[in-house]
C-alpha cells in the first residue's frame, strides 16, 4: 500500500462552483484535480458501467459506492502510472467525492485529507439557476430537468453534508462560494497555498 495521496476536498451543493474551482486549480503546478463526475461522464457510455452510471445519475441519484470507490481507485492508479498525478509533488484536490459517510470510510486508507474546502451558499435558487446554464452549455442531460435537479438537492441533504461531521471540524473550512469565480477562486487560494507549503517542497518555477 503507497502512501496515502495528501488531498483537500472540495465540498458543497450542486452548482456551488466545486468544478470550476477545482478546474482552475488544477491548472496550477503542484495541484492535481479530479472531479468524480468527470470520470464517470468519460465512461464508454454504451458499456455496462457507462449504462450503469446514466440509470443513476439521469435521476439525480449516486452511483452505488461499490462501484464508484472502485472506478475512482483504477482512474487515480491511471493517472499516476502516467504520472499525470505525481504523489510526491502533487496536492491531490478531489471534487465530488467523497460523496457520502460510506465512501469518506472507505476512502480513508488512500486519503490524507489534509482540509475540506466548503463552498457555501445559502441560495439554492441561484445554484440551481448555474446548473441550468450549464446543462445547456456542457449538453449535461441530469441538470436540465427541473425534477433531477430537486432531487439532486435531497440527496445532497441527506447523504452527502453529513460527510462534513466526518472530518475533525478543525481542518473543515466554510467559504462563501457566491461572487465571481475570481472572487471565489482567491478564498480558495487562501486556504490551499499554506496547505501546499506546509507539505510540499516546491522549487520555484523561476528556475526550472
Ligand atoms: P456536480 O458537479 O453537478 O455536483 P457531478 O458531476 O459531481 O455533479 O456528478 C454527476 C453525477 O455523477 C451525480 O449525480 C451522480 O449520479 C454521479 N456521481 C458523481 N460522483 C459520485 C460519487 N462520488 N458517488 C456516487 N455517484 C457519483
């Protein structure tokens, strides 16, 4: 067993901007991110997993745990064998997973969950109003249905917040997540860049 990854989570509701911040972060030396949906939404979606994940998720429901821990470890092996994601040097940063008490459990042999970046925002109106945007920008047929997205919601309440008494309150940050994706991206910094320093050796990238 490898060392656990050193990660931060990014948490909270639907169209609370956990991709386009981890995106963004993503694009910086040091971070690797992955975003759970995205590699479900990579499957071969005429094959048995892809038919799998499009039963689920075209109702607004999660991809039994089994399945999903198991596609996640093969896809962060993947990565590291082509040394996409280097552990060494990387700061893992995850979104959309853990996505319930049952995967944060399961997941806490390959985790050093070094803090959970929680993007908060108390207006589910504007969250929902995001994720049709989007629905129709990125062709995402789970978002376009008003009746998916409530339900979306439930299962965010039920199953996935939950996942935040899981960690020591202690490395769990709040962030407001409304405002320009600038303006949230530079909370975020605030919170990732003292990770990053604390456990990583970076050379500048001045020298290289
Ligand atoms: P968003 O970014 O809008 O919150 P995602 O792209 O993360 O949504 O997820 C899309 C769908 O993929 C979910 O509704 C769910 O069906 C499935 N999914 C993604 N991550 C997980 C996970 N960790 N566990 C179970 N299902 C998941």
């Amino acid at each position: 067993m490898p060392d656990r990854y050193k990660s931060v989570l990014l948490f909270g509701a639907p169209g609370a901007g956990k991709g386009t911040q981890g995106k963004i972060l993503g694009r910086i030396p040091g971070f690797f991110h992955l975003a759970c949906g995205d590699v479900f939404r990579s499957l071969d979606m005429t094959s048995d997993l892809g038919k799998e994940f499009l039963n689920y998720s075209s109702r607004g429901e999660l991809v039994p745990d089994e399945l999903t821990i198991q596609m996640w470890k093969q896809n962060m092996h993947a990565q590291t064998v082509l040394s996409l994601f280097k552990p060494k040097q990387d700061l893992l940063v995850l979104d959309g997973i853990p996505r319930n008490v049952g995967q944060a459990k399961a997941l806490e042999k390959s985790l050093d969950v070094l803090r959970v970046i929680h993007l908060r925002c108390n207006d589910e109106g504007a969250m929902m109003m995001r994720m049709r945007r989007r629905a129709l920008k990125e062709n995402r047929i789970d978002d376009a249905d008003e009746r998916v997205i409530r339900n979306r919601f439930e299962v965010y309440h039920a199953e996935t917040l939950p996942v935040l008494d899981f960690y020591p309150p202690a490395i769990v940050a709040d962030i407001d997540a409304m405002g320009s994706p600038a303006q949230v991206f530079q909370r975020v910094l605030d919170i990732v860049v003292p990770v990053q320093d604390a456990h990583f050796n970076r050379p500048s990238t001045a020298a290289q």
